[in-house]
C-alpha cells in the first residue's frame, strides 16, 4: 500500500507541515532575509526614472546574481507542487484545520489567491510588464511578460532542467531575465516567512501540533 493510501488526512496534512517549517526555515536564515525591510522593497522592485537632456533612464537596484541564485535554490521546492513543502499544500493543510475559525479560514483564502496571482498569473495585468524584441536580420519577433522571463531565469539559468523556459527566454538578454526575476524571488521569500511566522503563532495557540523546537 503506498504511503497516500496508508496515511491519514490528517498525517498526510501534518508532513507537509513539518516539511515546509524544514524549508522555510533555511529560506528565512538566508543572507537576503537580514534585512527585512530591504527584502520587502525587493519585492516590490522600485524604478528610478530620471529625464536627462531629453533621455529617459531607467535605473534599478539589484543584488548580486550569485545571491539571488542561492536564495532561489532554497525556494525552489516550496514552487513545487510534487513536493510536500510546496506552499500551496502548507496552506491547504492549514485550511483544513482551520476550517472552523472565520479569522484563520479568511487568511489562509487571502494567502492563496495573492500565491496565485504572483506565482502562478492567469491575466496580463498579473504578470506585469511585457518585453518585446525583434530580429533585424529575419524580422522575427518575440514577447514575454514579466513572469514568464522570471521563470526562464529560475528555470533555465538557475535550475537548467526545463528546456521549454529556456527556449521561451532565449530571445531575451540575461539582464531581461534576471531583473524580472528578483522581485518574484523577493516576494516567494517574504510570503514563505510570513507563513512560517503563522504558523509558528498557530502552533503556540494549541492549533497545530509540531515540535517547538524545529519552529525556532
């Protein structure tokens, strides 16, 4: 019998659980997570625009790639949904047992739709801004918004496993693909530490039922 079929409900709700603190743990002991206020204006990525002699500039403020290349890595699982840390597994875990307290279930609702809606957009206005560039030598042309080029660069650069990314970035520059994807990688971390942080206080409430220990 497989482990899904042998399991409970609530077992099976208690090991996503306690996978996601393993993991959220070390996304929040990550050097981009020092400072939380900067992390938070990361997500948020703000563009300095400045008119000089008739010329638009465009300035941002981004950390070193390495750094971001490491902090992906240790989000990565948690953006999977085969794995039992994925976030949005922690948060049906935790809709479930919080189905009878209104201020906890409203919540949770709200933590999954803005999941939603930064990770995983179904519309233009979620993604973004879009990119377009063209070939002078075969007129060739192609777009991508801000999203897709954030996971060609966690996807293609970064993790090197999804030949589709990889392709659907290959038009656009390095510096394309990584500036779309600090803010997303930016705000994955916050979430993942603010739930973490519910979690640790719906534990000290007696809701949940996982070792202190591993939650500090």
């Amino acid at each position: 019998m497989g482990r899904d079929q042998a399991e409970t409900l609530d077992e099976k709700h208690q090991r996503w659980l306690e996978a996601f603190v393993v993991r959220a743990r070390r996304v929040e002991e990550h050097s981009l997570a020092a400072d939380w206020d900067a992390l938070v204006e990361l997500a948020r990525m703000k563009i300095n625009v400045r008119v000089h002699n008739g010329e638009v500039r465009i300035r941002y403020e981004l950390p070193p790639e390495e750094v971001v290349e490491s902090a992906a890595a240790r989000l990565r699982p948690i953006l999977l949904t085969k794995e039992d840390c994925f976030h949005m597994n922690v948060l049906s875990a935790l809709g479930y047992i919080c189905r009878a307290a209104a201020q906890d279930a409203e919540w949770i609702r709200a933590a999954r739709a803005e999941w939603r809606a930064r990770v995983s957009p179904s519309t233009r206005e979620q993604s973004g801004y879009s990119i377009m560039v063209s070939d002078p030598a075969t007129g060739e042309e192609s777009a991508l918004d801000a999203h897709g080029l954030a996971m060609a660069w966690i996807y293609g650069d970064v993790v090197h496993h999804d030949p589709e990314r990889r392709r659907e970035g290959d038009a656009f520059g390095l510096l394309d693909r990584f500036r779309a994807a600090v803010p997303l990688v930016a705000w994955v971390m916050v979430g993942t530490i603010e739930l973490l942080n519910y979690i640790r206080a719906l534990n000290g409430a007696g809701l949940l039922q996982l070792p202190t220990g591993g939650l500090r």
